[in-house]
C-alpha cells in the first residue's frame, strides 16, 4: 500500500474520493473517525489519509489528486483578484460575480 493524499479539509478529501471512485481505483482510508481523538493524539496522527490498495494505480491517482489541487488552486486565486466594472469604472472584490455599485456583471 502507498500513501496517496491526505487534508485537514474535508471538502478536498470528499472531492479526491469521489473521483478515485468515479475512475474504480480502489484505495482505503485511514483515520477516517480519527478526529475526535485530536487533543489526545497529535493532529498528524489522526489526520485522514487515503492509501491506494495497490500502487500499480499510483501514477494515474496522482495525476488526479495533482488535478484537482491545481482547479482549487486556480479558483482561489481568480477569487482573490480584484476587479474593476467595464460600465462604471468602480472596484469590486473578487469574489464578486456583480459590481456592487451598478449591478453589471463582471
């Protein structure tokens, strides 16, 4: 078995199994009911991980965990940015889809 991916953020875990199983690449996750232990154990140990059952499947599973890191990755920081209203002129916050002074879309 190999270690493939693990987070603190659950959201990031579900997503990265979800697409393990949409592709039936078998893995198993450890310390999955781990995280009321977090204060009696260091967070490292009962931090969740997903392990591939057979490391043949390790280079086509990484790819999609590389994958879905650099979407988030992509979506956080086009969040981020700043933006100014063609129509108007005024400044919007990223994750702003309407300028909030005149209501045009971005």
């Amino acid at each position: 078995m190999k270690k493939l991916f693990s987070s603190q953020d659950a959201f990031e875990l579900q997503a990265v199994r979800s697409e393990l199983d949409a592709l039936s690449i078998p893995y198993m996750v450890k310390n999955e009911f781990a995280s009321g232990a977090i204060g009696e154990l260091p967070w490292q140990d009962s931090q969740v991980e997903l392990w591939l059952v057979d490391e043949s499947w390790y280079a086509r599973a990484s790819k999609v965990v590389e994958a879905l890191i650099q979407k988030a990755s992509d979506g956080k920081a086009s969040s981020d940015v700043d933006w100014f209203c063609q129509h108007c002129g005024e400044e919007n916050g990223g994750s702003f889809e309407i300028c909030w002074s005149c209501n045009e879309a971005k």
